[in-house]
C-alpha cells in the first residue's frame, strides 16, 4: 500500500509552525483572539493557510486580489502584505460588526490604503465589478464564505480573474461531512455539488491542498 500522506499530529502540527510559520504579530494577536471566541474560532483559516495564500500571491505576482468573506481580517491581511505599491484586495463581506474589527487589523498591520471594503451582499458586489468593466483584470480571487453560494461566488470570480489567475475555495473537504451517506444539510450537499462541478470545469488546471479544511486551488486557463 502507497503511503498517501503523512498524518498530522498535534505534535507534527506544533513542528510545522515552529519551522515553516512567519505570523506576524499583529495576525497572531487576532488570531488568539478569534481562537478564544465560540463564534469564531472555527471560521478563521489556520496561520498555515493564510501564509500559503500570501505565497499564492506573491507567486502570482498579484496586483489586484479579491476576497469573498473577510471576518475579522486575517486572510485579507496576509494576502494584502503580499501586495505591491498600488496593489489593491477589494474586500466582501456584509457583516458590519466583524468590519470594526477587520479595519483594526489591517490599519495595525499597515495595509489599509491596500484594501477596499465594500460592505454588501457579495453576489451584488461581485456583479457591481463586473458592471464595472473589471473583467478579467483581478489576479487572486479568495472564497470563504456561505456553502450555499460557493458555485455563485466561484463563476463570477472566474469572470473577474485573469488567464492565469487563481481562484482559492476553502473548506472543500468540509470536516469530511461529505463522505458521510447520511448528511444531507444544506452546507453539505452545496460543497459536494461545487466539488463535483469544479472537477468537472475544464476552463480551469485544478488541485486540491488538505491544508486546513481543504484549500481547492483553480488556475484560469483562458
């Protein structure tokens, strides 16, 4: 039998941190803060995950990102560090409250002037983009919002993105609710559906990192 991959233990998990991990302070301030919250702690992404973004971004070169539900700020910042003199990360998110307290965060970590926040549905800013003639302009695009919508959320960020840019959907592997033949709830049946879409979409290269709760990475072709 092939080995397919190394377990990650606490342990192992503990040594990939102390060998691998830069947070810098201000992300790991908030992400304590998030972690010591029942609302929050299991809708942030991991440190892991947000660095693997902030390396996306620099691979890419990354000018113009988009993301598709901020919280309370820590994976916009991390991309947005990666972001050059001038770039820009438009920011969507409905949730008033969690915008305080991202604000903060970014405005600490010195990129505020790199993020435009629009505070609305995301469906509507998304098409308000494309309205805006941004089609095909945007580099980096970060889905991590309602399961619901993520089909919605991933072909109007395939519109905005560029031949060679990037689409990131966290949670597809969705705590392996999907392997469970008795899980019909909503948010179950909505990644099973966008798993099985995306495999099948050709206008995209495709993989699938089991980083944190499964990060799908899809390259625009053309």
């Amino acid at each position: 039998m092939s080995l397919i991959h190394t377990p990650i233990t606490e342990e192992l998990a503990d040594y990939i941190r102390r060998v691998t991990l830069r947070e810098p302070e201000v992300l790991r301030r908030l992400r304590e803060e998030a972690e010591g919250r029942s609302d929050l702690s299991m809708l942030q992404i991991g440190p892991e995950q947000g660095q693997f973004l902030h390396l996306l971004a620099r691979i890419l070169g990354a000018r113009r990102t988009l993301e598709v539900g901020v919280l309370m700020g820590y994976s916009s910042t991390w991309v947005a560090l990666a972001l050059p003199p001038g770039g820009k990360l438009v920011a969507c998110d409905r949730n008033a409250e969690y915008m305080v307290r991202a604000r903060r965060t970014w405005r600490e970590a010195g990129v505020e002037d790199k993020i435009e926040l629009r505070l609305a549905p995301a469906l509507e800013t998304l098409d308000a983009l494309v309205a805006e003639g941004l089609a095909g302009t945007f580099d980096l695009a970060f889905i991590d919002a309602d399961k619901a919508n993520y089909t919605n959320y991933y072909e109007r960020s395939l519109v905005l993105l560029r031949p060679g840019g990037l689409i990131v959907v966290d949670n597809v592997l969705w705590h392996a609710r999907p392997l469970d033949p008795h899980d019909h709830t909503v948010d179950t049946e909505a990644i099973r559906a966008f798993n099985r879409n995306l495999h099948a979409d050709r206008r995209v290269a495709l993989s699938l990192v089991p980083l944190g709760d499964g990060l799908a990475l899809a390259c625009k072709l053309r």
